[in-house]
C-alpha cells in the first residue's frame, strides 16, 4: 500500500499503471467507475488493445502525448 500521508507524486501513479498492466481486475475497476456516468457501458473495453491503450494513455500525462496511444 502506499502510505496515508505520502504525496501522490509520479511515483504513485507509476505504481497504479503497473499494477493495472499486471492485474486486469484492476484496470476493470478503474473502468468501471470511470464510465459508470458516461452512458457508454463498462464493457466498452474488454480487448487487450484497448486495455494498453488505456495504460499508455494513463502514462502519457497530456492530450497531445496521449493521441499517441
């Protein structure tokens, strides 16, 4: 776990990255709250491509580096 009182700095949000590349439970969850007000659906991403897509972009920290994914 990541301490209570520790920053979230880049390296927290490495951690996260990582642990949705490693675990796709994870990753689902993230998805799944992140659409749950977008009317889309959660299983709009269910294919490994869209799922590094979302890591990548995750990763990118800015639109314009994240267009790259």
């Amino acid at each position: 776990g990541w301490p209570d009182d520790a920053p979230l700095h880049a390296t927290f949000w490495h951690a996260v990255t990582e642990a949705r590349e490693r675990d796709r439970t994870v990753l689902d969850k993230f998805i799944r709250f992140e659409d749950k007000s977008s009317g889309q659906g959660f299983d709009h991403c269910t294919t490994d491509e869209c799922a590094r897509a979302k890591i990548c972009y995750m990763r990118s920290g800015s639109t314009a580096l994240g267009a790259r994914c």
